[in-house]
C-alpha cells in the first residue's frame, strides 16, 4: 500500500513546488504564467487544486476580469465543495455578484452568503458572511415571521440573532447586537431590546455604542424594570459620557 501511495505524494509534493512558484509569479505581477502554472494543478484535480483554483479567480480579478473570476470561484464550489477553501470562493463569489450589473444582484448575493452561514458555519468568514445577508435583507426590507417572536418582523432579526448566537466573540457580532436593539426597539419589544443592549455591553466592554447606558434607559423607562435598570447603570464604564449620570442614578 505504501508503494502505491508513494506516486500520489510525489505527485502532491511536484503540485505543492508548482503552486509555491505560481505564488512567486503572483506577487511579481506576472499573471499570465501564473496562471498556466495554475491551471495544470487545477487539470490534475491534486491536493493543492483547490488552492491553485482560488489563485486563479484572485488573479481574474487584478486583472479586472470579474465575470472570469467568477466563474473561477463557482468552479472551485463545484468541485471542491467540501474544500476548506470553498466558503472563501463563495464569499468572493457574492461580493462579484453584488459589484456586477445584474438586475438581480442583491437578491443572489444574499443567497450566496446565506449558503456559506448554513453550509460552512465554522468558516472564517461565515459571520461576516452572516452579516452582509442581513444587511441586504435590511436594504430589500425583507418581512416574514419570526419563529422566535411568531409575529411579523424584518427577515433581518433572525439573521442577526443567528450571528450574536453562533458567533458571540466575531466583530460582526457587535454590531449585529445594535441591530438587534433596534429593530426590536421598532417592534415595542423593549425588553428584548434592553436584553442585546446589556449583551454587547457584557461582550464589548470597550464598545463605543453606549451599551450599557441605553440598555438601563429602556429597562427604566419602557420596562419599567428597576432592578435590573439599576444593574444596567453600574455597569455603565469610566469611559462613557454618561458615567456621572449613571452615578446619579445609582445613588
């Protein structure tokens, strides 16, 4: 078994020397022979195609080719799909599909960026990912029912609420707290809201939304919630302008 082993990782290591060059190629600017380098990697379908495929969609787009480098992306989906690499292809899919033309661009690029949440959640980019679908639903003002809420929300909350939850220590899920805030500030549920406020003030101590001053305001004046009105105000930081009146409240 060795023995025929043996061929593969010759073959492997040949690829990986090839690929390596290619790189060189890249980072000179001499796309050209990059990419036939390239692609007699991606033509023996080895251990470094997927790799090889990726390059060659980056190299399409430096030369302004998107529709080429597209298609490089989707080819590296469809015959690589269970390539850690395959989210990064469909990433960058969807972001040429939202620069293009197409009439229909916004409505496909959030389809790609959902594909990469549901399918690759462990990816690196599945929360930004996540993040960008939302923020496409936002701008289409999608609406369907939220089966947390059970009631008629922005199709965005869910997406939101999946990022906050899935990917509690990503950037994106910051920002998508503040989302969440707001959009359940717009449904009269303040104490939802109050809830993503106190979250992202526990999460990102450091955060410049005011978190924890605007999270005790609603649990003070819309919840009606001393308690943890009063929880909210001390964890208010030095750092807020709001400080001193939190202090205030306190005592």
């Amino acid at each position: 078994m060795s023995n025929a082993a043996k061929p593969t990782v010759d073959v492997d290591a040949k690829q990986g020397a090839g690929l390596r060059a290619a790189r060189a190629k890249f980072d000179a600017k001499l796309y050209d022979q990059a990419l036939a380098d390239l692609k007699t990697i991606t033509d023996a379908a080895g251990a470094n195609a997927p790799d090889a495929q990726l390059l060659i969609g980056t190299i399409y787009e430096r030369q302004g080719k998107p529709d080429d480098a597209l298609a490089a992306y989707i080819e590296l989906k469809s015959r690589y799909g269970s390539s850690a690499l395959a989210a990064d292809a469909i990433f960058r899919a969807a972001d040429l599909t939202l620069r293009s033309k197409r009439n229909d661009r916004e409505a496909a690029a959030r389809t790609l960026y959902g594909e990469i949440a549901t399918q690759y959640p462990r990816s690196t980019v599945s929360a930004e990912a996540l993040y960008k679908k939302a923020g496409l639903e936002e701008r289409a003002k999608l609406r369907t029912i939220d089966p947390t809420l059970q009631t008629s929300a922005p199709t965005a909350l869910a997406s939101y609420r999946t990022l906050a939850t899935a990917y509690p220590k990503s950037p994106f899920a910051e920002a998508a707290l503040d989302r969440l805030s707001e959009i359940y500030s717009d449904l009269r549920r303040y104490d939802l809201a109050a809830e993503a406020l106190q979250d992202l003030a526990k999460r990102f101590p450091s955060n410049q939304r005011d978190a924890a001053w605007k999270a005790a305001k609603l649990y003070e004046d819309k919840v009606k919630d001393k308690d943890r009105a009063r929880a909210a105000y001390a964890a208010v930081p030095t750092s807020s302008s709001h400080y001193k009146d939190a202090q205030k409240k306190l005592r």
